[in-house]
C-alpha cells in the first residue's frame, strides 16, 4: 500500500511511499481508508516534526479486515478513527497524548489503516467516507466545547471566530441546538456564506478591529454565553470582553502564535470560567453523530484533492482561502 510520510522539511518534505500492508492482530480492525481531511494542527506538525511519521489525525473508510475479540465493529463498516487512540469516555488523563493520530503516532494519509477497535466510530447514517473524515477534530473540538463543559442551551449566544474547520461546525452545532450565532472573518465573501448557512450576526474583524464592541452591541451590551476561542494570545482578551458574566471561553486554538500575555483578572470580577478544550472522547464522538444524523447536518467541504496531490490541500490551507473543511479523497 502507498503511505505519505512526514520527513522534516515541512509540507515539502511530504513522501509518498510503497510500505507493507498492515494486518490486524487481536483487538484490532484494518480500515481501508477512503478520506481524510485537513486541519490547522497538521500545518504546525508538518512544520515541527523531524523523523518520520505518517500525518493526519483524520481519516474515514471501510473496515476491510477484524482481528480476533473484536465485537464492536464488522467487515464492511464504515468507520471513522477518533484523534487520541484510548481516549474511550472519562475525563482525560495524561498518557492520552502518548497515541495522538498524525502527531505523537501515525496518522490517517495512508491507503490502509490498522486501528484498536476502541478507537473507531460509525459514521453517521448516510454520510459518505469524505464527509465523515471532517468529524474526529474539528467537529468533535466544536462539540465538547459547547456541549461538554457549561452545556449550551437554546436561546443563548455563541460566539465564533473565523471561519476555519472548528468554527464552522461550531456555528453548524449552536444553531442546532437553538442558539443564537455570531461570527467574525477576515472577509466579507466568507460573512456571507456564513449567514447562508444561519450566522445571525456576522463582524468583519479585519474593517472592525475592535470587534468584541460589535458582539457587545449586537448582545445588548451583555456579550456571548460561550466563546469557541481559537484565536490564541492574539484574540484572548476581546474574547474575555465580549463574554457576559457568568460566561465560558473554551480554550481551543492558538492561530494568532502559542506565547503572549494575558491579564487574568477580568475573569476574577466577571465570574467567568476559561475551559481548555482538546477533541473529545469516543463517548462524546459517538454522541455527536446522533446530533448531526438528528438535525441532518451537513459538513461544509471547501474543496476535495486526490490522494496523490496531498501536499497541495496541505498548501491550500495555509492560504486560508478556504472555509470549514479541506479533504483528501483516497479513492
Ligand atoms: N484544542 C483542540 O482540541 C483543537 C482542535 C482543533 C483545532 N484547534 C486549534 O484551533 C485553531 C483553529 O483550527 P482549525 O483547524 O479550525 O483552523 P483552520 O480551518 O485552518 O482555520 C483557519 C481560519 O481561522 C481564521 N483566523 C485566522 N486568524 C484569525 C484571527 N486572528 N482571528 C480570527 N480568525 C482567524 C481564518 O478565517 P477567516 O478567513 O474567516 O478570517 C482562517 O481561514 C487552531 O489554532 C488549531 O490548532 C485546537
């Protein structure tokens, strides 16, 4: 089977290679992967990671092959792999990291797969390999965000930054569960998109740089319930102003750099929790499907590149020119 491989050198130093195909031993299950998609944590990967490792956290396929004592899944599933390979239900514990797909162990860019049984979900009803690779991150980080820690409920205010894979599935998930969405971009074209897909109030954080004042007028001065915080140091503190009271800002990404300094005060006099938010758990993964089959959400697929031309989705994403998510076809 062919296999990418991280080699250092970055999203250059990508090499697709010939290498045995992995079989199955007890408690395991051979996947025929069939997509994968992309997001903002590979770029870091592929620029940081020397040695050698095949990338990717996400990927959906087939299940082509099961070992001995697997009962959970059959031949012929159609499964999608979970980003920490034991992280089944609980809280998360430290050795979880040590098996993190596409980072602390081999990924999903590959034509076959060999997973635990207890890392591997079914998709959702319907949903074909492509749409089902967009979950085990972005969709499941959005998920545990809103649905794990403070517990959305309707009629309350997100708020969204950006338009990238988590926030996208963010405002697809509010808006199913009765929320009322705001969302900021660098464009007024990707605004638009988003109010298509049911944004009530959309910023351009670009012409409004202060755009926590604009969440606040749209909120009537209070601010968002939960704040899905990818930004990072850069995004930090208008997040905090433009939490009400009481409010949850989940710690989710870093776009605007890891370091920075940010005064932690206003948290103290705003009675406000700040969460860290990483994925999720098998448990909240398979609860999640049931939400999307439910409401019949569809994920948002910017754009969709054949398996040979990887590096390239690689390099469309650090354009962020795309909205929600960039996929890899393997068939
Ligand atoms: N903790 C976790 O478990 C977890 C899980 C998934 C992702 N993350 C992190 O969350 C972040 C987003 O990940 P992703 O995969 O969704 O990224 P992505 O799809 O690559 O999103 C990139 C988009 O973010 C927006 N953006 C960039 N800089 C921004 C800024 N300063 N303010 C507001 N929006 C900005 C841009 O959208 P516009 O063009 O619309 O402005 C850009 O296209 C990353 O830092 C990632 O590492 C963490």
């Amino acid at each position: 089977m062919r296999a990418f491989h991280l080699t250092g050198g970055g999203i250059d130093g990508l090499e697709l290679r010939d290498v045995p195909t992995p079989e199955p031993g007890a408690g395991q299950v051979a996947l025929r992967v069939e997509a994968t998609s992309l997001n903002y944590r590979d770029l870091m990967i592929a620029r940081r990671l020397g040695g050698d490792r095949i990338p990717l956290s996400d990927g959906a396929g087939v299940v082509t092959a099961v070992g001995d004592r697997v009962s959970e899944v059959s031949v012929g599933d159609r499964v999608a792999a979970t980003f920490f390979v034991d992280w089944v239900d609980g809280t998360p514990f430290a050795a979880v990291h040590d098996k993190a797909r596409g980072g602390t162990v081999d990924g999903m860019l590959a034509e076959v797969v060999v997973a635990d049984a207890h890392s591997v979900v079914p998709v959702p009803a319907g949903w074909s390999s492509a749409q089902a690779a967009t979950l085990p991150c972005a969709a499941l980080t959005a998920w545990n965000a809103l649905m794990e820690g403070r517990r959305l409920l309707p009629g309350q205010t997100v708020l969204l930054l950006g338009t990238g894979g988590v926030s996208v599935f963010g405002l697809q998930l509010a808006k199913a569960a009765g929320a009322r969405v705001i969302i900021t971009s660098s464009s007024d074209e990707k605004l638009e998109r988003m109010r298509a897909l049911g944004a009530d109030v959309t910023v351009n954080y670009t012409a409004e740089p202060d755009w926590e004042r604009a969440v606040l007028d749209a909120t009537g001065g209070v601010g968002a319930d939960i704040v899905l915080e990818v930004g990072g140091a850069g995004t930090l503190p208008k997040s905090i102003a433009a939490t009400r009271f009481g409010g949850e800002i989940a710690l989710i990404g870093i776009l605007t750099g890891a370091a920075g300094e940010t005064n932690p005060f206003p948290l103290v006099t705003r009675c406000q929790t700040m969460r860290g938010v990483y994925v999720g758990s098998r448990r909240m993964f398979a609860d999640m499907n049931a939400a999307l089959e439910a409401n019949a959400i569809e994920p948002l697929i910017d754009r969709v590149f054949p398996f040979d031309q990887a590096p390239d989705a690689y390099r469309h994403l650090t354009s962020q020119q795309h909205i929600g998510k960039v996929v890899i076809d393997h068939t």
